[in-house]
C-alpha cells in the first residue's frame, strides 16, 4: 500500500475518495503513535463517562446538556492529540529528523489551548445538534482544524478558530463530506459498544470492547483531520503564491522549485 504524503507533499487533497484513503493510510501507518495517546483518553473518558452515569440527573436538561458538552469537548481533545502526534510524525519525516519519544511530543503540544478549544467546539456542536442535529455537523466542519491549526502553527485560541473558519471558507462541502463521514462511520463502530452493552458481559469484556472501539474512532478522526489541514493548507500556499517549510516558515526556493496543485 502507498504511504500517506509527507507534511510537505503536495499529493495532500480533498478529493472524497483519495482524503479518505490518505487518512487510513496515516493511521495504518502510524498507529503505533496514535493507539497509546489514544487509549490513555479512552480510559479516561470511561471513568468520566461512569461518573456521569452514576451522578446525571436525566430529568434537569441543563446537567444533560452540560454532560453532552464535556463529553464532546473531551472527544475533540483526544482527536486534537493523536492530531499532534500524526503532525509531530509529519513534520520529522519531512525533516528527515528523528522522531522524538511520544511524551516529548506530547509535552510540545499547546495543551491548555488544546483544552480551552476543545471545550468550545464541543459546546458548540452540541448546541448545533441540539438544533436538528445538520448545525452540529457544520459548525464541527468549520472549526475541525482549529486544534490543527493551533499546534502546528502557534496560533492563540481566537485565532486558531477564525483561521480554521478560513481555511474552510470555499473548501466547505468538501470539508463538511469528509467530517461528517468520520462522524457516521464514528458512530456506527460505536454501535459494537451498544450491542455488547446490551448483552451484559463481564465487566472486562465491556471494558475491552470499549477501548477498542472508541481507540479506533477517536484516532481514524484524528487522520482525517491531519489530512482535511494539510490540505486546507496546501490550497491556502498555492493561493498565496509561496510553500511552508516544515519548521512553518515560507520558502521562496521551494516556491519555485515546487508549486502546489489545488
């Protein structure tokens, strides 16, 4: 199989068919990355998940609506680190340098911008589904790679949003296809979950099964969204006239030596 572009390659795109092989690319490729961030996450979201359970108060909408939001937010955290790591990979390929142990990539994430953006787009899109459920869907198209955004280019919170809002502008139905079918696909490999539920297994069956599932949904999300940026971001060079180096800066030998294609 090819492997998934380099961080600079010019082969990133938001074709439907080809960004979604990208993205199983980068995740077959790299899972070895993605799997351990995202099995500390998961392990982490069931515990809150149990607490939630054993505390909501289903009949006060506000504690729904509040449970919703973090839930989401802490989803959208997860993806925005096994986010980091696949850019981290990315990036040291491009380099040619050699890749740096998982938690000193994780240490050079912005983690309290991830924390704060994360639990924006989550108010957001619960908030968007509340309301016939296609707001959430856009509002998660428009500000997916603002976590991107916000690790590999250093931007603060407000602007990372505003920029992912403009890398999305004019790209949006291609955009909105490839995330939304991360969300369905999301979805229905959580019906797995459900189903076991369902059966009362021992508990370390219902554990296994949902590390296993929300691993699998939480970092293919994540590669869908690496290629969604990179894309975004190859379009947005091309316009501009110039290429990014993979330290981030603009390059005008590269700009001529190779243009990007929309």
């Amino acid at each position: 199989m090819t492997a998934a572009p380099s961080r600079d390659d010019p082969a990133w795109t938001l074709a439907y068919r080809p960004a979604l092989r990208q993205a199983w690319q980068l995740w077959r490729t790299h899972i070895s990355a993605f799997v351990p961030v995202a099995i500390v996450i998961v392990a982490l979201l069931m515990l809150l998940g149990e607490l939630v359970n054993r505390w909501l108060n289903v009949s006060n909408v506000g504690e729904v609506v509040a449970a919703l939001s973090l839930g989401i937010a802490a989803t959208a955290f997860a993806e925005a680190l096994c986010a980091g790591v696949a850019e981290d990979v990315l990036h040291t390929g491009a380099a040619h340098e050699t890749r740096s142990s998982l938690w000193t990539t994780i240490r050079r994430l912005p983690l309290v911008r991830l924390t704060i953006l994360a639990v924006i787009i989550g108010i957001a899109v619960v908030i968007g589904t509340a309301a016939l459920i296609l707001p959430g869907l856009a509002i998660f198209a428009w500000l997916c790679v603002a976590c991107t955004t916000a690790i590999v280019e250093r931007r603060g919170v407000v602007a990372s949003l505003r920029h992912s809002v403009r890398l999305v502008r004019g790209n949006f139905w291609a955009v909105a296809a490839l995330t939304t079918t991360a969300i369905v696909v999301g979805d229905a490999i959580e019906q797995v979950v459900e189903a076991v539920h369902a059966a009362h297994p021992p508990l370390w069956v219902e554990v296994s099964v949902e590390t296993v599932v929300e691993t699998t949904v939480i970092s293919l999300t994540a590669a869908v969204i690496v290629v969604v940026f990179q894309a975004l971001r190859a379009r947005r060079d091309h316009d501009a006239g110039h290429v990014e180096t993979p330290t981030g800066g603009a390059s005008e030998a590269d700009a001529s030596g190779r243009q990007l294609s929309g």
